[in-house]
C-alpha cells in the first residue's frame, strides 16, 4: 500500500523544483548597493573614530554630520542608532552611546 501511484509527483520534490527555477534568474547583489552598503560602514567607522578621540564629551548632530552635503541631523540619529544594534547589546537601553538632550551624543568608557 506504500507504493507510489503512477502520475503522481512527490508534492516535497515539486516545491522543491519549484524553488530552484524560481532562483536560476536571480543575480547577486548589485554593485550600488554594495557601494551603499560599504559607505554606510565606513560612516559608521568614521562616527566611532570621531567618538574615541573626545570619550565622554558630547558631540554635537552637527559636529557629527561634518562636511557631508548629504548628511542632516536625522541621518546622524539613523546612523547612531545602526551603531548602537553592533555596539550594546540592548540598543534601545545604551550604555556605551548615549543621547545628550540639546547637545548631541557620548561615548562612555569603562
């Protein structure tokens, strides 16, 4: 009784199939998203360098935004708050980078 009917596919071995012709047509990433992407890191690199060279004072949204053109206050609050996710292990309670109200943000050290 556990034979297989003639005509009738295994449902697991056609999902299956079916995940491979649909995968054939996809390319890697493209090239400009990994530009934005290793931007973003080097951003973030260059955020963390601008911390260590001034722990535990507060630095400015602007001071941070520097001579970015593109970079507004916002993005800098977008970009902290990518940096907290690898840095603290709960971002939404930092202890490392923390927010200065009307002045900007800190690095503590231990």
């Amino acid at each position: 009784m556990a034979q297989r009917q003639a005509g009738k596919a295994n449902p697991r071995a056609a999902s299956a199939r079916d995940r491979n012709k649909r995968s054939k047509g996809r390319t890697a990433a493209p090239e400009s998203s990994l530009k934005e992407r290793l931007s973003a890191l080097e951003r973030e690199r260059d955020l963390l360098r601008m911390f260590a060279q001034r722990p535990g004072m507060p630095i400015a949204r602007h001071e941070l935004a520097g001579d970015d053109s593109t970079g507004s206050e916002r993005a800098i609050d977008v970009q902290i708050n990518r940096l907290r996710r690898k840095i603290e292990s709960d971002p939404a309670n930092p202890v490392y980078l923390q927010t200065v109200r009307g002045k900007g943000y800190i690095l503590h050290t231990d």
